[in-house]
C-alpha cells in the first residue's frame, strides 16, 4: 500500500465517521413496558436501566409530558407515533395527542392535547436512519432530553425538551418507536 492510498483510506474513514448516525450506544436500555412505546435509545443514566420514554407528567392523565423511566406497568408511556399523519398519540388517553404548544416553557414545552391533523405543533417527522424526532414546522428542532434528572417515585424523569439538532449529543436525540 502506498503512502498516498494509506492516506486516501483513512481520510474516507474518518469522513465517513463523521457523517453515519452515531448508531453505538453507551448503553441500550432493558424495556419493559408492554406496548407502544417511543424511548431513547440509550439508557441514558436511568438508573435501574428501563430507559426513558416519553411520558404524561405525574400520575395518570396530565396535560403535561416529560421523559420518565419506561415503567413496566403503566399506561401513561404508552404511546404511538403515526408515520402517515406526523402525529404521535397516546394509546391510553383516546383522540390525545403529543404537541409542541407552549414553546415559551423552557421545562414543559410539550403537552398532550386533543389531535387536531390541522395543527401543525402536532405534526413531527421520524428519520429511522438518525433515530431523530423532529417537528415538522421546523426540522432544524428535534425532541430531546435535558441532561438533568429529576427524582421521580421510585423511578425518574427529565424534561422533554426541543433543541437545535446540530447541536445535541446523539445520545440525546435518538429514539426508537416500539409498536
């Protein structure tokens, strides 16, 4: 090999490093919920490694959402992204969806509310590659998580926040939608 292919070869490595998914997880978390559900795909620090998904803030219904460990019982995680719509709904909490409707809530910006398909905070795309959920009025936004975590019972939470894509940590930003 010579030296100029040596060279061409790593700078193609190191190019490709840097535009495929960081698809590698630190650590994948142990799901338990039974149903639909959209989680991080990193455990992220949760610590009895259920992972974090989204979730109606406090118990039951709650006009709030959050990221909370996934709980093995509870129908509150349960939730659905609808690929044709943009929407994702609650399973539980019939004709509710989640929607990016108070943008000025730095800790709760997202809520669930009743699906309206002319509502445009409530339409987000899913890019399966990236493991990105972003909102479709503005693709440069994607669903995250805040780095803090929140006691929450015996289980716990963190804010379910919007932040620049470019700018997150992958292990921030990448979900999977289960069911």
């Amino acid at each position: 090999m010579t030296k100029s292919s040596s060279i061409s070869t790593a700078l193609i490595a190191a190019s490709l490093g840097l535009t495929l998914p960081q698809l590698s997880f630190a650590e994948a978390p142990t799901i338990q919920t039974v149903g639909p559900v959209i989680h991080l795909a990193d455990n992220l620090g949760e610590e009895a490694m259920l992972g974090w998904c989204i979730d109606t803030e406090g118990r039951e219904l709650s006009d709030q959402l959050h990221a909370h460990s996934c709980k093995p019982e509870g129908d509150d995680v349960l939730f659905s992204y609808l690929p044709d719509t943009g929407m994702i709904e609650s399973a539980t909490y019939e004709g509710l969806c989640m929607a990016y409707n108070a943008p000025d809530n730095a800790e709760n910006p997202f809520g669930l509310i009743a699906c309206d398909e002319a509502d445009p905070a409530q339409h987000f795309t899913y890019d399966a590659t990236s493991m990105e959920m972003r909102l479709a009025a503005d693709a440069s936004q994607c669903v995250t998580v805040s780095p803090t975590i929140d006691d929450a019972g015996p289980y716990q939470s963190r804010d379910l926040i919007l932040g620049v894509c470019d700018e997150l940590e992958p292990v921030f930003k990448q979900w999977v939608i289960r069911g």
